[in-house]
C-alpha cells in the first residue's frame, strides 16, 4: 500500500510540474498582451493611401475568380538553372591572369540569379496562412519564374517602382528549412497581409530545405552571404535617392543578413572572416593598385585583393555613409548567438534608420537551437535579455495554430503583421491642415 501511495505521490508531482510549465508558456498569453506595442519616437500621419485595408502596390493584380497574383521579384543564390536564363555569361578562365584566378578561388563566391515569379494567393484565406500544400483549399502557388540579367532586373525593377504611390522597396530574407518557392510564396503573404504598398524582393540563400541538415544551413548561410550585400548596393544605387528600403530577416536568415552588413561596413570580408581593425582600416583606404601589380608571380594575400574583387566591399563605413541606407532593419527571431548579434549589431547601427528585434517569450525553435549550440542563448529568444543601444526591442508570446512551434509570427500573427505596416509605412510631409489627409 505504501508503494502505491509512494507511486501516486510521484505521479502527482509530476502533474503538477507539467501543469506548471504549461502556465508558464501559455498563462502569460492571456494576462499578457500577445505583442509588444511598437514605440514611436516620431508621429506619423495616415494618408489615403496607407491606409487602406488592401494593398495598392503596382505589383498585386486581383483577377477574375477567387485567387489575386502578386509579382515578386526574387534574388538567389542557389543553385538554379533555366532554359530562360540570360544572366551574363561569366569571363572565361583562359582570358583571366593567373593572380585573378588564384582570387577567385580564395573568394569562391555563389553565382547570383535574378529575376521575376507570380504568386497567386486565394482571395478567401485566413490572415498569416501561406500553405503551399496541394491539398490544402487555401493553397499558395508560386508560377514558374524567369530569370534575367542584374542590370534588366534592376531596370524594371525601377519602372515598377515609379507606378507605385509609395516608394519603398521590402527585401525579404528566409530562415532555415526554407525552399526556393516557400521563400518567394512567403515574401507575398507577407506583403499581402500586411498590406504592403510598395514592391516586394525576396532573397532566397542556400538553404538545403531539409529539417535534418540544420548544420548544413547553418554552414551555408554564414558563408554564403555576399549575393545579398550586392543586391543591397544595387537598389540603392540603383534606385531613386528618396527610395525607402526595409530588411526584414528571418531566423537563420539574420546570419545572412547581418554578415552582409558587416561586409558592406567593412567589419568583416565578403566570406565572413574575421578582420583586425588594422587590417580592415589599411583596406578602406582608397588605393588605385591593381590585382596584377600587388604580386607579379600570381602569389597573392587575398585580403589585400577585397577591394578590387569586391569593390562594393566596405562603401557602407560610417565614414562613407552621410544619411542611413536603410529605413528599417527588422531582425525577427534571430538565430544568432546572443554575443555575436550584439557585436554584428554594434558594427551596423548607422545603416538603418531604425532597427526593431522581435523576440519571444515561447519560441520552440530557438529553444532547440539553443540546446544544439551547447546552451548559448540565441538573440530571438526573450530570455536572451538584449537590451542593445540603438535597438527597439518588441517581446512576442503569442503561438498561433498555424505556427505551432511559435517561430514564424512575423508573418503569422496579425498583431505583428499590424507592426509590420506601420513600421513600412511611409512618414507624411504636412503641407495643409490634418484633416485633410483624412478626407
């Protein structure tokens, strides 16, 4: 009898334990708000524009019956062929000197693509679902794409742009787990749900798209990121000057994206090693040498070739830059160890005008991640304590049906989608009386 009763204790404790932990992750939800209110350190007036409930942008166009099609523009780096491929054919190795090959072996970089794909999305469909599932009644499709060259891209790319009422550009970059069409599908939900008026690109790097191959993608992402820090210099040179650009980066995605940045302050190379301040100083230095000159035998200390392969390299240095080149970095459930976000971050505060972290009180995957990286805190994750100068930081709790591991709410939870608008939405130039704008 003792024993059963030894038993019945344990079980007991262990029930109560298990009940305790539930209220923990979910208690907070309904004493709590869901999402942090999003400070404003400025007022911003509504125009009739922004306002609206659906979006206006150039690139949405709703047909007839029940699905709407939005056209994304879409830059990668993976591996992707196509018969309508017209990128420019790269030069041939016989034609290069041997210094320039012995560079381009060193700095072996991904191939970059560029080009243009229709997502259609139902008209019907919960705000926040993006099912790509054939099954599912809500389905997304992303249409076969095609590609082109960098400079076409960015050609239409600024036709589009001028038939915009508002002159933003939302660049957005996929975590782990992710394909090619889940990115591309992905970027217009978003857009979608938001909504969001301007137009929209989305970035797609290496991921394997497997849920076992974490290690991979963690691999591929931190090396790999240099197709994204080319095509940030190309919008903004590309574009016009009052044109607004919004990062907004995903879980691995951060690795990417911050490792962009880095490069193009000059913090780090463009293959993500590290670089002494002496070493990066000498570098930004303006220098007319060129590669050949550097060492007649071919034999050459790649660091001193960056300039010259990777000329957009360091030309987002704060002694370069006299205005932000970005509006809005958006960092949501970064990935990112805590320690090394907060030096990436400190490297890169003069490149947005604001930067917003989103982190969670109840994120699975970061809590996974967390224990695969031998109990490192990692800067999405509540607990991580970030309180980073420069940095307004929005705490999320709330887990939806359709992002059950509490991960994806950037593009999932209406209150963050809600954020998400404001945060995009263009600032008012008040000539007139405020009513005005409300008519």
């Amino acid at each position: 009898m003792n024993s059963i009763f030894r038993y019945g204790k344990s079980i007991a404790a262990s029930l109560t334990v298990a009940v305790a932990a539930l209220a923990a992750n979910y208690g907070q939800h309904w004493m709590f708000p869901e999402v942090d209110p999003l400070s404003n350190d400025h007022s911003v007036a509504v125009d009739t524009v922004t306002a609206n409930s659906e979006s206006t942008s150039p690139m949405r166009d709703r047909v007839e019956g029940e699905r709407l099609t939005w056209k994304v523009a879409v830059v990668t780096n993976r591996d992707h062929t196509s018969e309508g491929n017209t990128s420019a054919v790269s030069e041939s190795s016989d034609t290069r000197t041997l210094a320039k090959q012995t560079i381009d072996a060193m700095f072996a970089t991904a191939e970059t693509t560029y080009g243009f794909a229709d997502v259609q999305l139902p008209i019907v469909r919960p705000r926040g679902s993006c099912v790509l599932k054939e099954q599912s009644e809500h389905r997304v499709t992303v249409c076969p794409w095609r590609t082109q060259t960098e400079i076409s891209f960015h050609a239409e790319l600024g036709d589009v742009l001028k038939e915009s009422n508002q002159k933003d550009v939302f660049v957005f970059v996929h975590g782990f787990n992710v394909s090619l069409n889940q990115a591309v599908a992905r970027a217009a939900q978003v857009s979608e749900d938001m909504p969001f008026h301007g137009v929209v690109v989305a970035f797609s790097w290496q991921s394997t798209g497997r849920a076992r191959a974490y290690l991979t993608d963690e691999k591929l992402a931190e090396r790999h990121f240099w197709s994204l820090a080319e095509l940030l210099v190309g919008l903004r040179q590309n574009l016009d000057a009052d044109t607004r650009i919004h990062l907004l980066a995903h879980s691995m995605g951060n690795r990417v994206a911050l490792r962009a940045l880095n490069a193009l302050t000059g913090s780090i190379s463009p293959t993500g090693s590290e670089l002494d301040p002496l070493t990066a100083a000498r570098l930004l230095q303006p220098s007319s040498t060129a590669i050949d000159d550097l060492n007649p035998s071919g034999v050459l200390n790649g660091l001193h070739a960056i300039p010259t392969r990777f000329p957009a390299w360091g030309s987002w240095h704060a002694t370069k830059t006299s205005t932000p080149p970005l509006a809005n970095l958006i960092l949501a459930a970064p990935d990112v160890d805590a320690v090394e976000f907060t030096q990436f971050v400190g490297n890169i505060r003069h490149v947005s005008r604001k930067i917003v972290l989103y982190a969670s009180d109840y994120d699975l995957a970061l809590q996974a991640s967390r224990k695969v990286h031998r109990g490192r805190f990692r800067a999405g994750e509540s607990r991580a304590n970030l309180n980073l100068e420069g940095v307004t930081t929005v705490h999320v709790s709330a887990v939806s049906s359709s992002d059950r591991l509490g991960h994806s709410y950037y593009g999932s939870n209406s209150q963050v989608l809600n954020q998400l608008n404001t945060l995009m939405r263009p600032p008012v130039r008040l000539t007139g009386s405020i009513g005005s704008f409300y008519e």
